[in-house]
C-alpha cells in the first residue's frame, strides 16, 4: 500500500468538527461558554454552505447542537473532552494504486504534550470512531502528533516543525529520521521541511509548542503562504522573519525553491494575555471556496481575501469572525478536518 494525504484543495466528500462542551476549553462564564458555542457554530454554517459537515457530538450536547447548528450538519453522537478536530481526529489519505481506498491515520495524541490542563482520553478515541463511520481503513502511528502539526502539498513535500514532532513530551526517543520515516509510511510525504519555531504565543501553557497550520501552508506546489508579522514591537516580527529565511533556503520534494507569499498579520498586537498569535494562515479550504478567519479589523480582513483569492484561484473567500477560536488557542484551521472525496 502506497497512502498519500492530498492537498487540502483536492476535492473533499465533507469536513468533520467536533461541537464543544462544558469544560476547561469553553470557559467559566456563561459569556465565554456562549462565545465558544456560536463560534463553533459559525465555522460549521459557512464550511456547511460549500461542503457536508458532520459534527462529533458529546451526549451532553447534543440537544444544544440541534439547536444551534444548521439543519444540513449530520450530527454523529460520541463521547467528546477536547473539540479541536484537526488536532485529535484522523488525517485522511488515498492510495492511488487502489482506487477508491480511503485511510485515516491514528496518531498517538496526547493533549498536546500532556499538559495538566488539557482532557484528551475521550476524543483520542474518535479517529477509530470516523474510520468505522466512513469505512477508511484505520492507520494507527507510533508517534505523537497533530493534524495542525503538518501541511503537505500532496506531491511529496510536508512541513514540520522541530518544537512539535521533537517535542520531548511528544516524542522524547524520535530524531529527525524517524519522524520522516513515519511520514513517508502514513503521508507518502518523500521530503520534509522543517521549521525550527512557530509563532510566540503558541509557547505559553495552553500553546502547541508551534503547530505549523498558523505559520505557514502550501496553497499550490512549490508555493508558501507565510504569516508576516510586520510591527517590530511583536516579537513575531523577528520569528517570521527568521521563518523566512529558513525557507528561502530549502526546496519541495520535487526541488524547486519556494516561491514565498507574504499573508500579512492583522494590526492587533496584544490582548489581556501578551502577544496575540492571530494568523490568516489558518484557514480552511472547501470544494469551492476559503472559509478564512477574520478578526473584527476591515481593512486587515480584506486584504487577507485578496491574498487568499490570488492563491487559491476560482475559489470564493468568506471570513468568519475567529477571535473566540484564538483566545481558546487555534483557528477556523484548528477545528476542521477534511475528508476527500475517493472514487468507490
């Protein structure tokens, strides 16, 4: 068997999410609680006008998910801690030799690197549980890792970061060599390209240690998406900069050098927590269009479209307000996982 991830612009058959619930995550307040529920909702609305969404469901939830969700998202009810589908659900491959066969890779997750703070045990589960809903062949891995820790251009080339993938409370025995052998076997990704960092704010207690789907991704082969942090006074500034010549120095699997597209950041530098990490980077692509994130700043909103619609030509953009995803850690990217769509 030969697996390979397409690219995220490969045509899906749906995306799956998962709807939040009461917890860490959500928040303490029935304002946050709210503001986690409508965002979620959101993401699913506007993923759900190009595309089907199916939407994991803890029982506890399910009653608020009927409600709130729109009525074309299949719901699917299981046992829900954590809600950052990317992250803890399967990755889906193809293998071309066998038309119509479709993979889903099980990492190994762990929270993130096992944090005191995050719940992982019951959504760890739900790879197997999307694997025998769509009937993928289930492709366990031996190491820890994150949808949200890999972009591939499904010819070869994967991106990595060493904070994610060498993360000793990830992968405390894994060197470079098995990392990419485990990526070759699960991803038919050939050649990998690493990252040394993400971006600051992902390092703080509730981070991912740098998940490079809010730094960097490849719209098109030989072709990169950067977060540009433009402002000197945020230490993104020289972290993207850095991200940029550690890029202009490296080749995809078919050896070209990466053509490198600035996607500016928005103007917001801080919020009540330090630096913010805000990234147009994070957005998900959909059979027809770009769900991006926005964050309440028209002008900086809008450019990202423009950027976004010249990368990903004959696509319509839409922007959902992602400002409750990211003070929760992620983006509209974080939250969704797509499923292609194969040839029975």
């Amino acid at each position: 068997m030969a697996w390979r991830m397409p690219s995220e612009t490969a045509a899906h058959e749906r995306t799956w999410m998962a709807f939040p619930r009461e917890g860490f995550t959500l928040g303490d307040t029935d304002s946050e609680r709210e503001e986690g529920y409508a965002t979620w909702t959101a993401v699913a609305a506007a993923v759900a006008r190009f595309e089907p969404v199916t939407m994991v469901v803890d029982p506890t939830e399910t009653a608020r998910a009927r409600r709130m969700l729109p009525g074309d998202v299949t719901i699917v009810e299981a046992p829900v801690d954590e809600f950052w589908m990317r992250d803890h659900g399967p990755t889906f491959v193809v293998d071309d030799e066998r038309p119509g066969a479709l993979g889903a890779v099980d990492w190994i997750f762990n929270g993130w690197g096992a944090p005191d703070w995050a719940e992982w045990q019951k959504s760890a589960a739900h790879a197997r549980l999307i694997a025998d809903e769509v009937g993928a062949e289930l492709i366990p891995s031996d190491i820890v890792n994150e949808g949200g820790g890999i972009h591939v251009d499904g010819a070869g080339t994967v991106l990595l970061t060493q904070t994610v993938q060498l993360d000793p409370r990830r992968n405390p025995t894994a060197d470079r060599a098995r990392i990419e052998a485990e990526m070759a076997r699960t991803l038919g990704a050939t050649h990998a390209v690493w990252l040394s960092q993400g971006l600051t704010r992902d390092y703080d207690d509730l981070g991912t240690n740098g998940h490079v789907d809010i730094v960097a991704t490849i719209p098109s082969p030989g072709r990169i998406l950067l977060h540009d942090q433009r402002d000197p006074a945020h230490p993104d500034h020289a972290v993207t900069a850095s991200l940029r010549r550690e890029l202009e120095g490296q080749t995809d699997a078919a050896g070209r050098r990466f053509e490198i597209v600035s996607l500016p950041a928005p103007e917001t530098l801080t919020d009540a927590h330090g630096p913010v990490d805000w990234s147009y980077v994070n957005h998900l692509v959909v059979n027809g269009g770009v769900i991006a994130c926005g964050f309440g700043e028209e002008r900086a909103d809008a450019e990202a479209r423009e950027i976004l619609a010249m990368a990903y030509p004959g696509r319509r953009v839409v922007t959902v307000d992602a400002r409750g995803l990211f003070a929760r850690g992620g983006g509209i990217h974080c939250i969704t996982q797509q499923q292609p769509k194969v040839t029975r």
